[in-house]
C-alpha cells in the first residue's frame, strides 16, 4: 500500500467528520467521532507504511504535515459550525491549533528538531475529539439533562474552549522553548 493513499484517506474521513459534527442530530456526535478515529488511525500508519517499505521522504513528511493541519481544520471547523459549540469558541480553538502546529514546525524550519513539546499535542486532540462527543452523545441519548448545558456549554464546547486554551498555551510555550534553543 501506498502511505500517500493512506495520508489522502486519511484527510478523507476528516472531511466526513467535520461534515458529521455540523449536523445537529446527536447520533452525527458519534460517527463524527468514528471518523476522527479512522483519521487518527491511518494517520499513525502512513508514516510505519513508509519506513517499512523504506519509502520515508521529505516530500512525504510534507504531505502528511499539510494533510494534518487540513484534517484539523476540517474537524475543528465541523464541531464549530455544529450546534453544540459556539463559532467564536470554534474559531479560537482553531487558532490555538494551528499555531501550536505552526510553533511546532517553526523550530524545524530554522534548523532544529520539531518541537512536539507543551500541554496539548495532536494525539491529545485526537483522544479528546473522540472520547468527548461519544460522551456527549451518550449523555444526550441518555436525556439525564447535562449533555448540552454545563455551565453554559455542551462538553464539546468545553473541549473546544479548552483546545484554544492549551493550544494557545503551547503555542507560546513551543515559542519559547524554541526561543532559548536558538544561538
């Protein structure tokens, strides 16, 4: 198998999760949250498939960081064009996202190692993008009352207000740690 075709499949079901989170029946909570697994999944494996078949490159590193910060937007744009979080907390946990990602491959462009440090990591998201709105659903299914407000957001508002929290956090943090790296 070719790991290009996995990293394009890979972006395929997070366009179908971001597709599922806008849709305001809460079973779309759940395959939304299948298919940030399926992303996160053959995300994971296109790298291994590479250097198995000793195919690594940097054009394929490439594709699959371009890839990665398409799939978080797409997911994240989901969840925030839904009906269970606000789009102004979408839009900040988007930003919080993408400038750790950006932090992150900051430090390799001038020459040093990609910096993975700080409190929120894409595994992190990816765990969270999945546990969460499967509780949401459950709680929601459920009818037992706090699957849509707590304390004035559904949980995936507060996941989403918490991406841009930690991912702003990290962002600076990453800067900084970049910052002292630097000669």
């Amino acid at each position: 198998m070719n790991p290009n075709h996995l990293s394009i499949t890979a972006l395929a079901f997070a366009v179908l999760a971001g597709f599922f989170f806008t849709l305001e029946t809460a079973i779309f909570l759940f395959f939304g949250a299948l298919m940030v697994g399926a992303n996160g999944l053959l995300d994971a494996l296109d790298g291994k498939v590479a250097r198995l078949q000793a195919s690594e490159s940097k054009r394929g590193d490439f594709v699959d960081h371009v890839f990665d910060r398409y799939a978080d937007v797409f997911i994240l744009a989901g969840v925030a064009l839904g009906s269970h979080c606000s789009v102004f907390v979408g839009l900040f946990a988007i930003i919080g996202v993408m400038l750790a990602s950006y932090m992150g491959t900051q430090a390799q462009a001038l020459g040093l190692r990609r910096e993975y440090r700080g409190i929120l990591g894409r595994a992190d998201r990816l765990a969270l993008l999945i546990l969460i709105p499967i509780v949401q659903f459950a709680l929601m299914s459920l009818d037992v009352g706090i699957g849509e407000d707590l304390v004035g957001y559904s949980l995936v508002g507060w996941m989403m207000l918490y991406f841009g929290i930690a991912g702003n956090v990290t962002a600076v943090q990453r800067a900084h740690l970049i910052w002292k790296s630097l000669p």
